[in-house]
C-alpha cells in the first residue's frame, strides 16, 4: 500500500475483509460497489491521504455516506465511506449547523429542534445531509424556502491535489458555487455549514384512498394543486403496498391513491387549505396532524431497510393525466408520485416544472429489473408532451440500465450553471478523480 496510506491503520478495507461488502451496499442493495479498496476515514486529513493516494495512482473516486443516491455501480478505484465525519455544531443565534459528512438527516434535526429551527430535509431522516445538499435536494419545504443546496453558506473540501480549504462566497467563490448542486463533481466535501429555517412545527400528513377513486382524486388534486399557497408543498402517490404486518391494517396488500402534503404554518390555515380533497368519501386512513418538523419522515415512513430498487423520475410542466392508465394493481412500481415543486422549489434542473414526477419498484432479480424499466419508460412517453428536459441530481433514481445517465445528468443541471461547473472542475480536477455516477461529461 502507497506510503500516503501507511498510518491509515483500520481504516483501510480491502476486498478480503469482512466489512468490505457491508460499506460497499447502501440504501440501494442493489447497487453493488466492487471498488480496489475502500478508505474509511476518521477526519479530514484521512480523507487528504487517501485523495492524495487516488491522485498518485490515477483512481477514479466514489464517496458515500449512506447510499441513497447510488445510480450505478462503482468498478474499480476508490471509495471514501465518509459515514465516519460526523459532529454537529449549531448557532441558533445565527440559525446555523456545521456538520460532517457523515450525518444524518434525524440527527441534526434532533439537534435543531430545541431551538425551533429545522433544515431543508427531504422525506427519509436516515438519508446523509451532506450528498442531499451537494445534489439540489428538494423536499417538503422547498416550495416556500427552496432548494437545500441554496442553504448552503460554506463547504470544507478537499480538491485532486490533497489541498484542503473552507470556500464560501468570499472564499473562492467558483468552487463555492460549484458545491452548491454540482454534486461530487469537484472534490470530497468534508464538512458543509448550513442555513436554517424558523420552522419548529408544521401541519403534515397523508390521507389515502382506493385506487378505484383514483379518478376524481387526480381531477380534484390537478385543479387544486396550483392554486396552494407556498407554504404548502404536497404530492399525489400511488402506492402498492405489500401484506406487511409493520403497516397500518388499513395499508396492507392494498392499491391505494394518496395526497400527501406537509404545511409551513398554524394547523387551522392548513385543515381549510386541504379540506377540498380530504373531505372527499372514502378515505381509509388518514395521518395528518400538527407535529414537530423533526417528525416530518412520518410523512412518507420510507423504509430503512436496505433493499434493491430501480426507479425513474422526471420534471414535468403540467399533471400527465396518462399517468392515471399507469397506476393500476399489478403494474412494476412500489410508489407513482407527482410533487408539486412550483415556486421556490423549481430551480436548478427543476426550473420551470410544476412537479416532478418519480417512480420506484422493488427489483430483486433481472426479471424485475427490466418490467421495473419498461414501466419507468411508459411514464416517460406519459410525460413526454410536459416534461421541461430538466431534473434534480438528487432526484436522479437508479435506473434498470446505467446507459444514457450522462444524460441524466447533464439535463440535471441548466446549461450556464453546466457550463461553469465544467470550467470549475476543468481547474480544481484536471485528471477527472471526482463525479462517480453524476459525473459531468462536458459543458
């Protein structure tokens, strides 16, 4: 081993060892990285040697934390496990947290909390803030507040030469902005400094219905949605669940539609503001209620559990009403959904969309995977006459081929921003270290 890793002592995992498949499957089982080794480090300067190390040796570098965002295998190279960086140090005053990369969305939002403040999380506490944040990340506060790459106010990196540096808009503001949703493009982020928000509660929930009402929910949701203020970020699901005994009676082995939404303000304004849908008849459960923001991922309770998935996702103009031919029993998904993103949330690859649209099944064998894709590309002829060209790079899901995701990724990020990044990764990454499946293929 290159003598820019001798003192690396237990933090280095080769293939032959125990924990090599364990860091190498997050979130995604079905993404599988089979990379040279693996470097687990316990600071920034473990992460320095071991950039130093790939530079040395011409390897390409992954970084993951929990995998949530795996796209496509890593082959060969690198990968740097950064689930290690972890503290959390807030300023209320200043509604601020700097935090390694290693944590987690519950654990600052825990954090947070005691002083009323929450960050712009996503669905799931257990996904990583830091690659959330690198990638755009829009969730359930997006439309009033935007998206959380726009939150953050510095990074502590480390770029292809081992160099590493705080930047913020003072600090080299280029590579700042290049952080700021290019993804892993140009370096290994080892800490991040974020804005807060005043929100300690919000008005959030789900109700759900048949899959036979399905009809008039899409009609009175499409008519509904535009008209919501800000403060409401919400979403139509179709769901399939399985016979679970971990779910609701009311959920199992059933085919339903759902409205799920999460309100920035006083549970009054917000009961008004939803009663058009959830006055509807029917409804088989339904779980909204005032609640701490900490508790937001009761919204949705995606599963934890490491599991194989295939998924597609796109920003669309308008509603696709032949999404509703799509969502019926039986057909390749585990979740059809459509999130209104329009106004603040509608930035980056999403500008100019009115929701963006996803789908994600379970796939645990080739024969899914591939009924999981030819289900991903019926919802993408669906959406062809709305879809704005554009994306998230964290709403990018894996898909069933890996081919065509530098495409994926470039209509992930608008052209002049595109463009700049390249200059910025041009200057700090010469030899192309950085990217891993969101890798920038060219202005």
């Amino acid at each position: 081993m290159s003598e820019q890793l001798s003192w690396l002592t237990g933090r280095i995992i080769t293939r032959d060892m125990p924990r090599y498949d364990e860091v190498c499957t997050g979130w995604n089982s079905r993404i599988r990285h089979r990379p040279e080794v693996v470097i687990a480090p316990a600071d920034a300067a473990d992460v320095q040697a071991a950039v130093r190390f790939a530079a040395e040796l011409s390897l390409p570098v992954r970084v993951q934390s929990t995998g949530h965002g795996a796209l496509a295998p890593a082959e060969g190279g690198l990968l740097i496990d950064t689930s290690g960086l972890t503290g959390i140090r807030l300023d209320p005053v200043a509604r601020t947290a700097e935090i390694g990369a290693g944590i987690r969305w519950q654990e600052l939002l825990e954090a947070a909390h005691p002083y009323g403040l929450a960050g712009l999380s996503g669905s799931s506490g257990n996904v990583g803030v830091t690659g959330y944040a690198l990638t755009g990340g829009s969730g359930w506060l997006a439309r009033k507040y935007g998206l959380c790459a726009e939150t953050i106010l510095a990074a502590e990196i480390v770029t292809a030469n081992g160099r590493l540096r705080w930047v913020d808009a003072d600090r080299e503001p280029e590579l700042w902005q290049a952080v700021r949703g290019g993804g892993p493009n140009v370096g290994v982020v080892t800490k991040l400094r974020l804005r807060l928000f005043e929100v300690p509660r919000v008005y959030a929930g789900a109700t759900y219905w048949p899959i036979e009402s399905a009809p008039e929910i899409f009609a009175l949701y499409r008519e509904w949605a535009g008209d919501t203020p800000l403060e409401l970020t919400s979403a139509l699901t179709f769901l399939q669940y399985p016979a679970s005994p971990a779910l609701p009676e009311p959920l199992r082995n059933r085919t339903l539609v759902a409205l799920r939404a999460a309100y920035a303000g006083g549970a009054g304004e917000a009961e008004e503001l939803l009663r058009p849908l959830r006055s509807r008849p029917g409804v088989v459960l339904d779980t909204f209620r005032e609640m701490p923001y900490r508790e937001i991922d009761t919204v949705t309770n995606d599963p934890v559990k490491p599991l194989p998935r295939t998924g597609y996702s796109t920003a669309v103009t308008e509603l696709p009403e032949a999404l509703l031919e799509l969502a019926k029993p039986g057909e390749s998904f585990v979740t059809l959904e459509a999130r209104h993103v329009a106004g603040e949330g509608a930035r980056l690859g999403a500008t100019g969309a009115e929701f963006l649209v996803y789908t994600m099944a379970v796939t645990p064998d080739e024969t899914s995977v591939a009924e999981a894709g030819d289900f991903g590309r019926r919802v993408e002829a669906a959406c062809a006459p709305w879809r704005t060209g554009g994306n998230l790079l964290s709403f990018l899901l894996a898909p069933a081929e890996a081919g065509g995701l530098a495409e994926q990724v470039a209509g992930a990020l608008p052209g002049e921003y595109r463009g700049r990044l390249a200059e910025v990764k041009a200057h700090y990454d010469p030899a192309g270290l950085f990217g891993g499946d969101r890798r920038l293929a060219g202005p």
